[in-house]
C-alpha cells in the first residue's frame, strides 16, 4: 500500500495521553480535525490535559484505564466504539521508565515494566483491530517502542526487553496484516531521549505492585543516566509526534526520529551477523 493515509476527521484513541508523547500525538490528532479517545492511568492530569488541548465535548472522550489490565482495555475499546462508531488511528503509547541493576529488577518490578510496556499494547490489538478490520477502511496502529526496542543501554533490562518486544509484535503484526491484505497499517516508534515525565515513571505505579526497592550505589547511578540524558533529549515530545503522524500518514512501518539510532542499530546488526563481541550501548547513542 503506497497511497497516503487519511486521517483528517477521523478517530484516534492515545494511550498515556495525559503527558509528553501521548499529549503531543493528540495534538498532531488535533491539527487534523480527529475526535480524540484519551486514555491514561493518571485521571487528575488527563483532565489537566483536555484543558490545555482546548478540545471540545463532542471532540474528546477521556477513559481512566490502566493498560496492563485486560479489562480495561477492553472498557476503553466499547467505550470509543459506543461513542465515535469507528477508529482510525490507535496509538499504544502508554510506557514506563525504570533503570537499575538487571540483577536488582525484582519480580514486581518485571510485571510492571512488561505489564505497561508490552501486555499493554497486545491488550490494545486484541481489543481494538479485530474492530478495525470488520470496518474495513483505511486504518492505522501506532505502537511507541522507544530507540531501546533497537539497541540494548546497560541498567535497563526490563525496560529493554519490553521495547524489544514491542518491535517484534509490531514486526509480527505487520507481516499478518500484509498476508491477509488488510486495510488496517501498523507502524513502529523508536524515539531516543525525549525530554517528558518518563524519569519519573514511580508515580503512575499502581499500589499492587508496591513501591521500587531502594537502589543500590551501582543503580542509582542508572538511574541518574536515564534523568540527565531524558532532560537533555534534543528533540521535544511534539517534535517526535510530528515526525510520527507525517510517517503514519506515508504508512511508514520504523519511526526512528534520532538518525544517530540508525548507526546504533547497524553496529548491532553487524556485530550478530559477524559473531562479533558487541559493543556495549552509552546514554550518547541515545535512548531510552
Ligand atoms: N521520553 C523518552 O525519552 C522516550 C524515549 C523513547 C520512548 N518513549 C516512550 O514513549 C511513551 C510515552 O512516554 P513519555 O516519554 O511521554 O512519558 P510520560 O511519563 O511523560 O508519559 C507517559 C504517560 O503514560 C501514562 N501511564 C503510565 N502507566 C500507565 C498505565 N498503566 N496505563 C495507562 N497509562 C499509563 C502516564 O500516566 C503518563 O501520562 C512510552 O511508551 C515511553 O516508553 C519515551
């Protein structure tokens, strides 16, 4: 499918849409004229949002929802589906940070990274493309992996793996969607730094999974690399959200709004294609 997808007066529904990235990509959303879904874990600054967005009553839904719970996922879907009848555009992009030790990730600490991170977006296909394709018009997923779906930083195991996975559902996705010629497109977000909230990901961490350990002296020190490098990130959450909105509408399957990834990845990809050692990722071949 090469034409341009047109998403001007449709329906885009945004995961982690009270902050940073997913605020931006509704206001890309907007630019265009689309009726919003806004869903995020955090209702006190979603409603912080709608304000700023200047969004009508008849344009916005907002949805409390917890990503990593099926359930509500599944809430979010039949609530957009009973409100706007169709969707365009779904963006998984809810996503949280959490850097230490891999040796010091504990258990909870894995389900909640995995739980937003990954079981987030396969809970947003499983609810919402099977709708989109029984429609049968053009339409798109957006997934926000991060750089660190690409290439692997030290102090971020969890974090890593989850965006790793999240390129190869995407991967997966789209070659189903391909062999079925599908109307519905898949892309893929691959940002470095970006200057957001994501450095303090803690505080949308839901009570079940009780509060992060302390870190240890070797961790803090992540810890530290992931703040500096988030606020010293280059490119803002909008100018990332316009990159990306230009490639879904191109239907361009990897969005890599850093170049300097690309030279990442290729170094990867070589090292695994010549069984070489690999060279260890630094906060300066950006991410997370
Ligand atoms: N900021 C970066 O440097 C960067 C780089 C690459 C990728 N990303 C990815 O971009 C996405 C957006 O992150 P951001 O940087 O805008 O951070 P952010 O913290 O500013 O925004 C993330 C939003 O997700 C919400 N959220 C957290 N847990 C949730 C849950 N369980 N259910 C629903 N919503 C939840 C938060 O409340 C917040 O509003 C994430 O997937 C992140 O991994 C960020």
């Amino acid at each position: 499918m090469n034409d341009r997808l047109e998403l001007v007066g449709g329906v885009a529904v945004i995961t982690g849409a009270a902050s940073g990235i997913g605020l931006a990509l509704a206001r890309q959303a907007l630019a265009r004229r689309m009726r919003l879904v806004l869903a995020d874990i955090d209702a006190g600054t979603l409603q912080s949002a709608r304000r700023q967005l200047r969004a009508g009553d008849d344009e916005v839904l907002l949805q409390a929802v917890d990503v990593s719970r099926d359930a509500e996922v599944q809430r979010l879907a039949d609530a957009a589906y009973a409100r706007f009848g169709g969707v365009q555009l779904l963006c998984n992009n809810a996503g949280v940070g959490f850097a230490r030790l891999a040796a010091e990730h504990s258990a909870a600490d894995w389900e909640w990274v995995l739980g937003v991170n990954l079981y987030g977006v396969a809970h947003g296909i499983r609810h919402f493309l099977p709708r989109m394709q029984a429609a049968g018009l053009p339409s798109h997923v957006l997934n926000t992996a991060s750089a660190a779906g690409l290439v692997s930083l030290p102090g971020m195991a969890a974090y890593n793996a989850s965006k790793q996975a999240v390129v190869a559902l995407s991967e997966t996705l789209r070659a189903e969607l391909l062999a079925a010629a599908s109307p519905v497109g898949v892309s893929v977000l691959c940002p470095a730094w970006v200057p957001t909230a994501i450095d303090s990901s803690e505080r949308a961490r839901p009570a079940r999974h009780g509060r992060a350990a302390e870190p240890s002296a070797g961790s803090a020190i992540y810890a530290q690399v992931l703040q500096q490098a988030v606020r010293a990130g280059r490119l803002d959450a909008d100018a990332v959200a316009g990159i990306a909105f230009d490639a879904v509408e191109r239907r361009q399957f990897y969005i890599l709004p850093h170049p300097k990834i690309a030279q990442a990845l290729a170094q990867r990809v070589s090292a695994i294609v010549d069984s070489a050692t690999p060279r260890p990722a630094t906060e300066d071949s950006p991410r997370p």
